[in-house]
C-alpha cells in the first residue's frame, strides 16, 4: 500500500495531479484544498490513499493527515464515492465539514454537487461520534447560531433597502461582542451604526 509520494509537480489541475517520483508519473486525485497548496515543478509530500477497484487503481493524495482521514471517514459512508468526497472537501474546509455534521447542517453539505438531502443526512448519522477531533464542537454549533442570526438579520435590513456589504460588517463586530444576540436585537443595533 503506498502511503505517500514525495516527488516533484510535473502537471496541476484543481482536481488532479502528477507526481514524479524519479521518473515515474503518478496521477494523484486531489481537492482543491490540496491543489492550492501545490505548485508546479516543485517538490512536494502527499499523503496518498490507495483504492484498488477490479477496473483500476487509484491514487488520492492530500497534503495534510487530517484531510486522508476526513476522506477516508466520508468514503467509509455507503454511497459517499471517492469523488463525492473530494467534491465535498472541496467546497468546505475540514472544520466546516465536522461542524456541519455535529450540528446537523445537513443542508451546508448538500452545498458540496451531488450530494443529496439523504447521501447529507447518512454522512451526518454515520459520522457524528467520529468528527470531533476535527473541530471543537460547542464553539462551531455557537458559529452557526450565530451565522443563522447574521443571516436573517441581514436579510431584514436588504427589506429595509440597506445593502448587505454595508451591514455584514457591523453584524460581525456586533456578534463578536455579543453571541447570544437576538436577530431583532441585531437589527437595532445595525441600525444605530449605519
């Protein structure tokens, strides 16, 4: 089993790579998290998982652990793939990921294309005990209150003809001030600082 590949970016694409190990081109899969961290015709280490399938066999590298063993628990959820897997690591980073499932957010996984409402809701079932060393689960569920809050608060004053750019960064001070904030609190509070 090969467990990483240390070599130099011979080609770059956001969902795919070469590795040249001394002379051998290995094509790696990769996110785009991983992809930005490469660049080409540089030396590089990733972390590969190997999948051998009776039709191929295939090469997924990463540059962190922590990103092989968020793929390897997503890959592990029956019909989660390895691309849907990518795909999601893709559109959210690690902590994202395990926030979204320690609290539920099964829509903010269905963000991640071609993931549906129940592939999100068997990825939340299955991985809920398994994510927490990915993220600190009480701060991330006050993260999302608090986006939930921004979010309608924010949408009330766009009623109000108030352009969103304008108030998202009041609505940030003001949370960071005060998390357990109301959105008709928030709203005030806009308001009074416009």
């Amino acid at each position: 089993m090969i467990f990483s590949l240390q070599g130099t970016v011979q080609e770059l694409t956001p969902t795919y790579t070469v590795i040249n190990v001394q002379g051998v081109g290995y094509y790696v899969g990769i996110s785009l998290m991983t992809s930005q961290t490469l660049t080409l015709n540089q030396a590089t280490v990733l972390f590969i998982q190997q999948i051998i399938r009776e039709d191929a066999h295939l090469l997924f590298g990463f540059n962190t652990r922590s990103e092989k063993e968020m793929f390897n628990l997503l890959i592990s959820v029956n019909g989660v793939g390895a691309v849907s897997a990518l795909i999601l690591l893709s559109t959210l980073s690690l902590d994202e990921i395990a926030s979204a499932i320690v609290s539920k957010n099964s829509a903010l996984i269905q963000k991640a294309k071609g993931l549906g409402v129940k592939t999100a809701e068997r990825i939340i079932v299955d991985l809920k005990d398994k994510v927490q060393k990915f993220t600190n689960a009480e701060e991330n569920i006050s993260t999302f209150v608090d986006n939930k809050i921004k979010e309608e608060a924010l949408s009330a004053l766009e009623v109000l003809g108030i352009p969103k750019r304008m108030s998202e960064k009041i609505a940030d001070k003001i949370i960071k001030q005060n998390s357990t904030i109301s959105v008709e609190e928030l709203v005030k509070q806009i308001l009074k600082n416009i």
